[in-house]
C-alpha cells in the first residue's frame, strides 16, 4: 500500500537524531505505516496475548494514516521503532536519517498491477500503450524500475506506458481512467472485487513473480539507539515477542482478523475485508523468522538502484540492515 511509501523528501534534513529517550528499559512504541488492519495484525496479537507482557514490555502501537510519515515520526523521537517498506527507508538513510532494519517479519511482497483483460494485457509486453496508475511517495520506484529493466518508457506513447499518479483508492480501475492500477494482493485487489468485479474479468501481475519485489513491512530503529544496551534488550524481547504473535496470527486467521477489529478505534475495517486480509498477510509473513535474508535486501537494492536516471537510491547502503537483534531474539 502506498500510504506506507512516504515521500523519501520527508527525509530531507533529518541529519541530526537523538537517542529514544523514554527513560524506561521496559516501555516501547511502534509507529505503523498505515492505519489500524490486519496487515499488522502480529502486533495486536502480540499484544492481545499477552506476549509483549510475558517479555516484560509495555508495548504502545500508534496507527499511521495519510499524514503520517514514520520516518519523521522516528527521527522526531515519537517512537522507538517504526514499519517501513524498504524503498522508503533506504531513501531516507541516503538522505542522512540512519535507520536500520533489525527484523523483516514479512518475506514476499503484496504489491502487484491489476489490469482490466477486455485491454488486450496478457503479458508485460502488452502494457505498451496502456495507462497504469502506479502510487508515488516512493512507491513508484519499483515500478519504474521494472518498467526500466523491461525496456518500456514511462513518457506515454505507443511504445512506452503513460503513468497516472494513483491516489488512495481503486477508482481509476473502476472508472476506466487506467487500464491497470497497483494494488496489494491483501487490500485494494479485495477492494476491485468488493465493488462488483469478477476476477475472470481480471489479469494480475505480482511484483514477486516478476523478480522486480521490494521488501515490505520491516521494522526500523535509529542506529545510534542500537548502540545501547537498554535500547537493544527491549528490541530483542520486542522483535521476539512480535514475532510470536506473527506465528500466532497466521495459524489463527479469523482469531486475529478479530483482535485486529477490537483495536480499529475508527470503527471503519469489517469483519470480512479483515479476515479476507488476514488470509493474505499471512501468505507474506509465512517463511519468515523475522530475521532479514541477505539475498532479498541485495535484490530489493537492485531493484532500487535499476530504476532509470531517477533512482530511489543512488548507491548501495552499508549498515543499513542488522541480524544483531534476530540473533539474539530468536535463540
């Protein structure tokens, strides 16, 4: 979801960090990139079950919504740790914010273009012509970047693709502004279908299966806090405890898609988009431990840095990742 891509400019200027200081070795807040649904539904659980309890912690989740941007909300000490797609977050490391992502709870990515089969899409070729509506605040680099790789152009034209800037919803599908829209496999695609369409009427294209993917939903601190002890214990018990309820939470979908509700202050989530969620997210976090595979952030980077004259980043990040806390976490 791009609500969580937010702007890499929002990093702008944020050189100067000071350590969390809540003065509590037990206390810990977590910003969410996005507002209260499943897709962080092991953090809830963890909470509802009494994991984060059973670790000694004290653990405050604050939603996120379109006004919120997690990274200023890190470098501004509001929270000790905060969820990030990776494209975001090495965007703001390069741009002088030094976060670090201890733990990586989701393995695949839910990201992937929908696309009306009555346009004649049946292959990445095909988008030749085509309008997508592809999410900016950072998310449309892994779009241009595939586009890139692909050998298409994103300047429009017969032989290029004509790019709308895709807002927080699915009415340029619906409304045939676009051909193809980005949408998550455990949101916005439910969405299309929520609103009458059957997915025969559909093509998909997962970033996933096209090796173009991006690491989703990390979880990201300040360097220099890793730097001390208090701060680490707490995120090593944090990470574990999340983790737990990770598990908890994709063996026990419907369970979780409830105590997701119970804590959906806004009252606007429904039981049947939440479980129909749950049953996705938990396909993402399924595989993963919560520690951080080389070899998906090397692609991610890849994918980053392929993306045409304007890349995310402009060079391969150092530090920017750590299994200091998973190793420690998961023994």
């Amino acid at each position: 979801m791009k609500h969580f891509m937010m702007a890499a400019a929002l990093a702008a200027g944020m050189g100067g960090t000071t350590a969390f200081a809540d003065g509590h070795a037990n206390t810990v807040t977590l910003q969410l990139q996005w507002v209260t649904q499943a897709q962080f539904a092991g953090y809830y659980v963890a909470a509802d079950k009494g994991f984060y309890e059973e670790e000694g912690l004290d653990v405050t989740i604050l939603a996120g919504g379109p006004d919120i941007a997690p990274p200023q909300v890190l470098a501004g000490g509001g929270a000790d740790a905060m969820l990030n797609w990776m494209p975001s977050a090495l965007a703001a490391r390069e741009k002088g914010l030094p976060v670090v992502n201890i733990a990586q709870p989701f393995k695949s990515s839910g990201l992937m273009l929908t696309c009306w089969k009555d346009t004649g899409i049946s292959s990445v070729e095909d988008f030749k012509g085509k309008t997508i509506g592809v999410w900016f605040f950072g998310n449309e680099y892994p779009f241009l970047s595939w586009m890139s790789q692909a050998g298409i152009s994103t300047d429009g034209g017969d032989d290029g693709v004509t790019v709308l800037k895709q807002g927080f919803n699915v009415d340029p599908l619906l409304q045939r502004e676009a051909d193809c829209i980005s949408t998550m496999t455990y949101n916005e695609y439910g969405q299309v279908l929520d609103a009458g369409v059957n997915p025969d009427e559909l093509v998909t294209f997962k970033y996933e299966d096209q090796g173009v993917a991006t690491l989703e939903d990390g979880i990201y601190v300040l360097e220099d806090n890793l730097k001390d002890p208090v701060f680490e214990d707490k995120m090593v018990r944090f990470v574990r405890a999340s983790m737990k309820g990770w598990k908890y939470a994709e063996a026990n979908a419907e369970e979780a898609a409830g105590i997701v509700l119970d804590n959906d202050e806004t009252g606007a989530q429904t039981e049947a988009a939440q479980v129909r969620m749950m049953g996705e997210i938990a396909k993402l976090t399924a595989g993963s431990d919560g520690t951080l595979v080389e070899a998906d952030f090397d692609r991610t980077v890849a994918s980053l840095l392929a993306g045409g004259s304007d890349p995310v980043i402009t060079k391969k990040p150092e530090g920017a990742w750590t299994h200091q806390i998973t190793d420690k976490a998961l023994k």
